[in-house]
C-alpha cells in the first residue's frame, strides 16, 4: 500500500479513499487500523477531509464518516462505514 496525499488521479487505479471529519476520534484510530490492515494490499491510500472537499460528499454519497470507498479506476467496489469490518471487506474487494 502506498500512502499518497489526496488528488484527482482517484479514477486510476487501485485506490482506498479514506473519509473524515474535523476532530473525529474514531476517524482516526480507523485510519490507523486501515493503514495497518490494507499495508499488503496493491493501491494507494488517499485520506479526504470532508471540510477540505465538501463536494466529494455528494459526488461519493459520503454521509457518515469515517467512511472506506475502495476504486477500482474510478469505479466503487466496496464501501465500509463507522466501525470497520475489515475481514469482510477484504474478503470482498479480492474476488
């Protein structure tokens, strides 16, 4: 996994968009566990504060956060909000 600031090249690729708010605690202890569960999966990882791109709200239908979209060129795969289920999850975007 590679750690890359967040950017529009989001359409290619393998990529984990990662959804926070402001003074989220449970945002970040789910980055932290995200980083560390996806560290061997292929993609890059782009953290999205919400206040910084209210428009990605809408675009990703992002109404909760922390909210995990996994891309593959631009299309969505899997979704995770709230408290991470990562076995499913990974279970889901390796078919």
């Amino acid at each position: 996994m590679k750690v890359v600031d967040f950017n529009k090249d989001y359409d290619k690729g393998k990529v984990f968009l990662f959804f926070e708010g402001d003074d989220c605690g449970l945002c970040q202890g789910m980055k932290m566990k995200s980083l560390e569960e996806l560290k061997d999966v292929e993609g890059e990882f782009m953290s999205v504060k919400l206040s910084d791109h209210p428009k990605l709200r809408g675009e990703f239908q992002v109404f909760s956060f922390p909210t995990l979209l996994y891309l593959r060129d631009g299309v969505e795969v899997e979704r995770m909000a709230g408290f991470f289920d990562f076995e499913k999850f990974l279970r889901a975007i390796s078919s």
